[in-house]
C-alpha cells in the first residue's frame, strides 16, 4: 500500500529523515511526488524521457554534494511545492540542453 510521507511526516522530518538516509522516508519520492515526476514526464519531456529516470535524476541532483540543494529548502513554503519549482527548472534547463 503506497502511503503519502507528508501525511505522517512534517517537512523538517522529511528533510532530515532524506538528509540523514532513513530509507523508510527516502520513499516520499517514489509515494508524493510521483505526480510531480509524471508531469515532467508528460509536460516538459513530451514524453522523451521515462518517469523512472526523472524521479532517478532529481534523486541525483538534490543529493549531489551532501544534499546541498535539498539543505537550500528553507521551510517557507510547502517542501512538495520547493520540490516543484526546482525540478520543473531543472528539467526545462536539461531539456534545452543547458545541464548534461
């Protein structure tokens, strides 16, 4: 049964829980944001690029350098819509060609 993290989880602990590798809320990518990766998919890549390899790309770039983008998140706003903004940015700079 797939469970949303932010339900039981508040920002900061999701954001710790990711920092700190606490796999069970390592899942938030996979449960809430699934919708975000299918919107890329759909929205920015025209469908050129797997769901499976967006959500794997921007694993890989938050957790770059020790999660330093992840670690920017300053609790202003919700962490689904932080997350929305950046990858969305990052996707249409990949697609352009800007980011290899």
């Amino acid at each position: 049964m797939n469970q949303n993290i932010s339900h039981k989880y508040s920002d900061k602990e999701i954001v710790e829980g990711i920092i700190g590798g606490n796999h069970q809320i390592t899942s938030f990518f996979c449960n809430d944001c699934k919708g975000l990766f299918i919107y890329i998919h759909t929205q920015i890549c025209n469908r050129s690029v797997e769901v499976n390899e967006i959500a794997n790309e921007i694993i890989l770039y938050l957790s770059s350098n020790g999660w330093s983008k992840l670690r920017t998140f300053d609790y202003r706003s919700k962490l689904i819509t932080w997350l929305t903004v950046v990858t969305i940015r990052y996707y249409r700079k990949f697609m352009s060609g800007m980011i290899e």
